[in-house]
C-alpha cells in the first residue's frame, strides 16, 4: 500500500475554494478544478519506494514524470514495471497493462462543457481515423486522444447541479416557448411536430448550425427572459451570465437538469449529453479523455462527429443512491467494467474492516481521520493498494474506494 500525492488541475471553470476546504489549505485565488488520482499519463499520481526496484517501460527515470518529487515515482512507472503484480492478471487479461479506471476529486465553479462520450467502438474508430490523418495526439484540434470509451459516475459531496440526457420534446418546447423570444419559436414548432429522435436531432442540429450573430441575438433574448421568469428557468440564466451569446445555452435547455444531494451519484454512459454546473463530488470514469464537446467551451469543438455519436432520446436521469452491502460497505452500481465505486462511513467505535481484491484499488479519504493500515488519512488524502493485497481500515470518517468490477 502507497499513500499518493496527486495534482490538482487548474482548469478555469474550477472553484477557487471547494478543494482547499476540504484539504484544510487557504485558497489560492486560483480556480482548482480536478484532483486526479490514477495512472493517467497527463497527471498521473506519485509515490514513494525504493527506486532500484522499477524501471519504466518508457525508459524514463524514475521520479522524473512531472510534478515528482526526487524519490517519487509516477504510479504509471510503477504498473509498467510489473502490471500483474500491481494491478492482478485478470485485470491485466480485461484491460491490457494499465490501471482501467480514473478517480478524481471534481470542484465545479462555473458550467462545464456541453459534451458526450463515444462508446468503445466509436472511439477506435474516431482514434485510428484521426492516426491516418496524421493529426498529433495533443494536437488543440484532435477529438480522440485515445482509443477507450468513458463512462463515468459523478458522486456529490455536496449539493451539486447538472445536466444530464434529453428532455422530452414536448417539456423542451414548453420550457423554450415560455421565454417568449420570436427566434426559438421554429425549434418549439419542430420539436412539437415531429416524433422524439427526429425532433431533438432537428432541433440540436439547427441550434449549432446557427448563424453565429444570430444566435448571439437569441442566446441574449433568452437569458434576459430566463433571469426574468426564474425557477425552471434559473439555471439557464447562469449559464448565459458565464457563456454570453454562446449557442450551448439554447442546446442545454434540451436537457434534464439534475440536483445532486450529498451521496446521491449519477452515471452517464455513451451518447448521453451532460453537463456539470456547479458542486464537489467524486468522480470515477474508465481510463480516457475522449469529450466531444457542442458549446460552453473556449476547447476544440467538433460539431459534426457529437451529432454523430449523441443518442437522440430522451431520458429520466436516474439518481442513484448506494446500496448496502456487508462490512458497511455502500456500492453505487453501474453497468460500466473497468471501475466499481462504493463508500465506507466508518463509525467511531466500529470494528476494523478489512479491505482486499484480485484488482488494484484506491482509497480516498472524504471526512474524518480514518485509517489505512498504518496510514491515517485526512480529507483528500488517499492509498493505492495493489492486486491481492488487503488493508485494514479503521477509525472514524468516509471512504470511497475505487477498484475493478470482479
């Protein structure tokens, strides 16, 4: 077991103080977005053993990934040297040489993009296209930076606002005729004539194909009339105060908007248009940055290949809540393979709890003081613990780990 030390990314649509609150550090004044926990090459988390025992599959010297410390090795190095000791053959055998699931600590201080994401063969294929072409993987306009699809599940921490799926066309053409704006009556007109799929893709398609001035005239219109009417229309309005004239804020009123308490979670699959607007959660998704993004976004915009990967239907977010499991173990289940995430509240006086899998796990502390083995965690702090291995948890505060479906 390795206690990590992980980046926080600065993303500009981050909250300059929900992270520093719960890592008990004075704020910045810089947004701090995403504390990543994983083996993603972009940031991947770092820990402490004895150098001579790894080699990286790269070459490289240990320690000397970016943001290492001297005597700190990136958890990328460590799984290249010795993958089924560190992350278990099975895991190895499912998801090839690498640790499959992303965690992260996600601090919204302002909207998100407007996005979705390919499913897995949308995303070999996007990837192998854009490899023909030559198109250099950190290239500002290359859609698919991997060959991996990305579910992922959002789980709040505190109250937290998104978007998630399509409205039902009637409730979309009722939410936009209520704005009164002459310019949107043909997208209620579509959307009140047409059957489901064909109406949202009509109405999608014509959002972000708009002349650009013209929009900007609308996207104006409306949130002047959205800060007017409130409720149902509040959110809206904010989104607008953040992405003036930006046509996302027409697009996201297709959507559902969804309201998070503290432990309720929401999954979103492939094809499925989300957003987030604002909050602290914890967040878990299949190894990849694969977003294909319509609006809300200064990022690569790829209009074309979203239509063709969004799933035109409406939906009912589903909220999920966990379900109690043995040990006082809390699973919030999910359909996706490459990661399971589940919550220990851990009560003073409780018995200690021992933790193991064929699979690699992390462990993040989110209250409290608990233990890990000898490794007592604040808020924000975390372990990995590698395939096999089990570790006894004890104390007082919450848990979520994150580990492989078996």
């Amino acid at each position: 077991m390795d206690r990590l030390s992980n980046t926080v990314r600065p993303y500009a649509w981050g909250s300059t103080t929900a992270i520093p609150e719960l890592l008990g550090t004075a704020p910045t004044g810089e947004p701090q977005a995403e504390m990543w926990m994983g083996a993603h090459p972009g940031a991947p988390s770092r820990l402490s053993r004895p150098s001579d025992s790894f080699a990286s599959a790269s070459g490289s010297v240990p320690g000397s990934a970016s943001g290492s410390a001297p005597g700190e090795l990136s958890l990328t190095d460590v799984i290249a040297a010795d993958p089924v000791r560190e992350l278990g053959a099975a895991t190895v055998a499912a998801f090839g040489p690498r640790l499959p699931f992303l965690l992260k600590l996600l601090a919204a201080g302002a909207p998100l993009s407007l996005q979705v994401h390919p499913d897995l063969a949308q995303a070999q294929q996007g990837y192998a296209d854009e490899e023909r072409r030559g198109i250099p993987v950190d290239a500002p306009h290359r859609t698919y930076k991997d060959a991996n699809h990305k579910p992922e599940l959002i789980c709040a921490l505190t109250p937290f606002r998104g978007l998630c799926g399509f409205r039902r066309p009637a409730e979309a053409a009722g939410l936009l005729s209520a704005l009164g704006v002459d310019s949107l009556k043909p997208y209620v007109d579509l959307l009140s004539a047409h059957p489901e799929e064909a109406a949202l893709r009509e109405v999608l398609t014509a959002i972000l194909g708009a002349d650009p001035d013209e929009m900007a005239h609308t996207v104006a219109e409306a949130a002047e009339a959205a800060e007017r009417l409130g409720g149902d229309h509040a959110p809206y309005a904010q989104i607008a105060h953040h992405y003036p004239g930006d046509p996302g804020v027409i697009a996201a009123m297709l959507l559902n908007y969804v309201q998070l308490q503290p432990g309720e979670a929401m999954f979103l699959g492939a094809g499925v248009p989300h957003a987030y607007l604002g909050g602290l959660g914890v967040e878990i998704m299949a190894n990849s940055d694969n977003v294909l993004r319509c609006g809300l976004t200064p990022k690569h915009i790829d209009v074309p290949e979203l239509l063709r990967v969004v799933r035109f239907e409406a939906t009912d977010p589903a909220i999920l809540r966990p379900e109690a499991g043995p040990s006082g173990e809390e699973l919030y289940e999910t359909p996706a393979e490459e990661f399971r995430l589940s919550r220990y509240v851990l009560p003073a006086g409780g018995a200690p709890v021992g933790l193991g899998a064929p699979a690699p796990q992390i462990l993040l502390c989110t209250a409290g003081a608990p233990r890990a083995g000898e490794i007592t965690l604040a808020p924000g702090e975390s372990v990995f613990v590698a395939a096999d291995e089990t570790v006894e948890v004890s104390g007082t505060g919450t848990l979520f780990r994150a580990t492989v479906v078996a």
